[in-house]
C-alpha cells in the first residue's frame, strides 16, 4: 500500500508517517490490498483538537474514516478502529448477501421545497451496479443514500436509510 500523508496548518513530522503507515498497514491482515492502493491521510491541526481524514480505495469499495481528537496518535487509533469495524460490517454483510435476499424495498417521493439558503451542488457519475452492491457502498462511505444505476432495470435509483430501520429505494423514470 503506498501512502499520501497531507498536513493542514502541520507539518508531518517523520514519527507522525511512520505512525500512521505502520497502523494502516495492519489492515492488510483483514483485506487484501493492492501494493498500488493509495492510502489518502489528510491531518489537519485545530485550536484545541486535531483531525485525521483517511481514505482508502479497495476492491470492495471505499473505506473512509474522520476522527477528532485532542492527541494526534489517539486519533490515529480511532481511525483505524473505524475502518476496521467497517470492514467487519461489510464481511459480515457479504456473507448474509449470500444467505438472505434483502427484504422489501420501498419508493417514496420527496419534495423539495424552494428554501433563500445556499445550496451546496455537486455532481455524482452513477455507476452500474445491483441493489445489493449499493447499500453496501453506501455503508462504506458512511452515508444516508447512495446514487446508482441499477444493473437489471438500467434506471438511475437511488437507496437510502429508513429511520425506522431498513432501507429504502427511489427508482428515477426518466
């Protein structure tokens, strides 16, 4: 795995990569990672606290962490604690896909009301994958939806999380 370590009002000192190279590189023991995978670190230094970000393409998909800390090293093994837990997520999850089909999907609409704040636009590609696939890359990157073409229908859906629990799926007609 080759590392890209970004300091933000810090400089990285070379304790601080070798730190942080030697406790990515344990991940290794749970998936296996390409030796031409970048590992993105970005550190960045705040008044009372510092922040890591990392990021790590992998054939499963993407493995993201962000973590406040007050000391730079705890916060190093929180992210790593994170991304850990996401991969057991995601095995755990692959071996249910197996086992269970997912339960019911369910389409809800939702309308956008014209609000005077600023919007934050940004612009997703969506790629082809099934049902399946997408949640569990949305899992991945730890977010509440996740944009995709779907692979049998070929529309662009949407899944998302349910706050009573499950997920749901918006199918777009074009």
């Amino acid at each position: 795995m080759l590392f890209e370590i970004i300091g933000k009002n810090i400089t990285v000192t070379s304790n601080m990569r070798e730190q942080i190279e030697k406790k990515l590189s344990g991940l290794t023991k749970y998936l296996i990672i390409d030796d031409n995978t970048i590992a993105r670190v970005v550190t960045r230094v705040y008044p009372n606290s510092q922040k890591i970000e990392v990021t790590i393409p992998t054939k499963v998909g993407l493995l993201r962490s962000e973590v406040t800390h007050e000391d730079f090293y705890a916060a190093i093994d929180l992210a790593v604690d994170k991304l850990e837990d996401q991969i057991r997520r995601q095995k755990t999850r692959l071996n249910r896909r197996h086992k269970d089909s997912l339960a019911e999907t369910f389409i809800e609409e939702i309308e956008a009301e014209e609000v005077d704040i600023p919007v934050k636009t940004k612009s997703v590609t969506a790629s082809k994958m099934d049902l399946d696939e997408a949640i569990m890359q949305m899992e991945l990157l730890g977010h509440s939806f996740f944009i995709f073409t779907d692979d049998e229908t070929d529309k662009i859906s949407v899944t998302y999380k349910r706050h009573g629990g499950g997920y749901g799926l918006i199918e777009i007609d074009e």
